[in-house]
C-alpha cells in the first residue's frame, strides 16, 4: 500500500473519515495541518494542476458561502494568489504519494489514483466521503456548482477578489 502525506483542517469530520477510508484500505498516513502550513506557488500549485481553478475551492468556507468571494470568477493567478493569502480557502483534503498530488477526495478518484479496496464499503458514510460533516457539506460536496442566493442587491464588483493578495513568485 501507499504512504500518503493528507493535509487536513484538524477536527474536520470528513477529513477524519477520508483518513480513516485510507486507513482500512492499508495506506500510511503521514497528517500534516493545511491552514498552518506555509504553502507558496511552488508547494500548492502541483495539488492544483489540471483542475479547474473553481475546484480549487472548499465551498463551504465562510467567505464562499457568504457570498464574499465567486470562485467561479477568479482567474488562476487571482485564485492562487487568494489560496495562498487564505488557506481555509483550499478544497480539501490535499494528498501527496511520492511525485504524484491529489486534490479533494471524490471516492472514485481516490479509488484510482490509490485504492480503497473493499474495506470501502464497510466504512459508515463512505458513499460521500468529499465534504465535511456538518449543515453546510451539501456546498461542498457540490463544489462544481454556483451558490444559491436570495439576494436581490445587485453583485458586488470587488466580491470576487481577495483582500490584499500576497505577490506571486515571478
């Protein structure tokens, strides 16, 4: 099996039951903290690489789910640059194996790209192992798609950009 280096939001619930997936299929885990880790455009860029910049970000974040930040606006070095200013921002879990790098942990992605194996199906709640697991996964685990809003004012212009994003590395 693989050693996996998983950054995680420590006390997620559903990073708890990704690792805890991982785990029964017979990975090594090696945890590290995503929001205190001091990610550059060097370190973060390979988890991100070949997505779109949307899926780049965990949906439930609070400035996603108020409305204060349209990933869906954003182009890569503007997304990078927010990432990077705000890791809370970072979809996760974030794995690394060796060279290779996965973002988010949608079961049938992880499944090819490291095996769960059988022990899969005898995890309570493995059917829907992206998200967290409080109200607002339903956000989450839909990272493709557009919030819903009731708003009737009319979209922020500045709603889509980060406040102060730090230089990136030429």
């Amino acid at each position: 099996m693989s050693h996996i280096v998983f950054y995680e939001k420590p006390g997620c619930g559903g990073n708890a039951r990704q690792k805890a997936a991982l785990r029964a299929a017979g990975h090594t885990l090696e945890v590290r903290d995503l929001l205190h880790t001091a990610w550059t455009p060097d370190t973060l860029l390979p988890f991100l690489q070949g997505q779109p910049v949307p899926s780049w970000f965990n949906r439930a974040a609070p400035r996603i789910r108020q409305g204060l930040l349209d990933p869906d606006t954003l182009s890569a070095d503007q997304a990078l640059a927010c990432l990077l200013a705000e890791p809370l921002l970072i979809r996760r879990p974030l794995m690394q194996c060796g060279t290779r790098h996965h973002l988010g942990f949608v079961t049938e992605a992880v499944h090819a790209w490291v095996g769960l194996g059988p022990s899969l199906a005898t995890l309570p709640g493995s059917t829907g192992l992206e998200g967290c697991a409080h109200a607002h996964a339903h956000a989450h685990a839909h990272a493709h798609t557009h919030p819903h809003t009731a708003s009737t004012t009319p979209p922020d212009p500045e709603a889509g950009r980060c406040a102060s994003p730090p230089p990136l590395a030429a």
